[in-house]
C-alpha cells in the first residue's frame, strides 16, 4: 500500500492509498516570500515558487505548502501519485533559511513484500533515486538534487521526468512483488463431457448450437 511523504511520481496495480509521513501532515499555506530569489529563468532551493513556477512550465502542477513543524515544501503529481519536494541543506535548518537542495521522496506503508531485498534489488540497476527501509519499515525512494548556482528549466525538467521513471520502475517492482506474495487461486475446473465442447444437438426446441454459444 503506497503513501506518501511531502514528496514524488507513479501508478500500478496495487491498491495505492496515499496519506502524509508522520511530522509531515500538510497544511495549505500561501506562499512564503522568498528568502533568496533565484535569478530569472531558474530554479533554486532557496526559492520556493520559482519550484512552482518549473514545475508548471513542464507540465505539472505546484504548490507551496508548510507542514506542522512550519517547513516549508512544494507539493505536486505525477504518475497518478502526489508527491512533494522538500528543501534542505539550508544555512538555517531550523528556519529553512537559504535552501540549497531539493529532496523528491516517495515512500510505501509497511508490508511483507516490502523487503530490503526489493530495495537493493532496485538499486543495482537505477540509475536516479535511491530506495531504502527506514525504521518503520516504510519503503522510502528518494532523489536530492543541488541547486547551488541556480538551474534552469530545461535541466529542471528533465530532473522531474527522471523521478517520475525512477517512482515508476519502483511502483513496478513493488506491484510485482506484491502479487508474487499473494496466494494464486486455484484453477477452474475443465469442462465437463458434453459441456462446451463440440456441437450440442437437439436441446430444447431441436436446434443444433455451435460450440461456445452456452446456452440451448
């Protein structure tokens, strides 16, 4: 079962059902003025809304946010799934002052098919985001990314279209051990001698009935 974090992008088989980590329990807010602007055209930890402003120019929608410890975080979707962006690596962290990373994380409810073993598995062959059991057994995937010096939206862009592969090749992985844990039922019955198979001759009215028509 999915959750999500203040965080990031997917959708499969498995029942999704998304709610907010623990601490992160978000509250809508207006957007906060901008402790260090980004310079025009870029993106910058430091500055929330030019996330948002990104964020809609490739196509996603943004909002700014705060949580209930007064952090601020930028909430958005892809895949079908919510995810947000929080701000760290700050000059003042309790204040979240001067922001110089973006984190995108996602994360999973405890369950038995989500094993440190899916995790690692996932790791050997991604190439963005890293995935991992935290204390609660959550399954958390997570890609921070510098903004040190600004960057612009076509390298912004292609950074939020990464996560959305990485949450999804992870969404697989975890939807196919999902149903690899599940009992298979057993199979039907074959069909009885004289039962939908082969031509059915006088039933009923007298009318001959092809194979498969199922009823006289």
């Amino acid at each position: 079962m999915r959750m999500w974090v203040l965080t990031g992008m997917l959708a499969g088989t498995a029942t999704m059902m998304w709610a907010m980590l623990a601490g992160h329990a978000a509250i809508a807010a207006p957007a906060p003025a901008a402790t260090d602007p980004a310079p025009a055209g870029m993106v910058t930890a430091a500055d929330p809304v030019s996330i948002v402003t990104a964020l809609q120019a490739s196509g996603y929608h943004g909002v700014v946010k705060v949580n209930k410890s007064g952090h601020t975080f930028v909430e958005s979707a892809a895949n079908g799934s919510t995810f947000a962006i929080d701000l760290y690596n700050c000059d003042d962290n309790d204040k979240r002052i001067g922001n110089k990373t973006l984190l995108f994380s996602t994360w999973w409810k405890p369950a038995p098919h989500l094993t440190a073993a899916l995790a690692n598995r996932y790791n050997s062959n991604a190439k963005f985001g890293r995935a991992y059991l935290n204390e609660r057994a959550e399954l958390v995937l997570e890609l921070p990314v510098t903004t040190v010096g600004g960057i612009n939206q076509a390298n912004f862009g292609d950074v939020v279209d990464r996560w959305g592969s990485a949450d999804a090749d992870l969404n697989k992985a975890v939807d196919a051990a999902e149903k690899a844990a599940t009992p298979s039922k057993p199979a039907p019955p074959g069909p009885v001698a004289g039962r939908g198979a082969g031509a059915i001759t006088g039933r009923s009215a007298g009318v001959t009935l092809s194979a498969g028509s199922g009823t006289a």
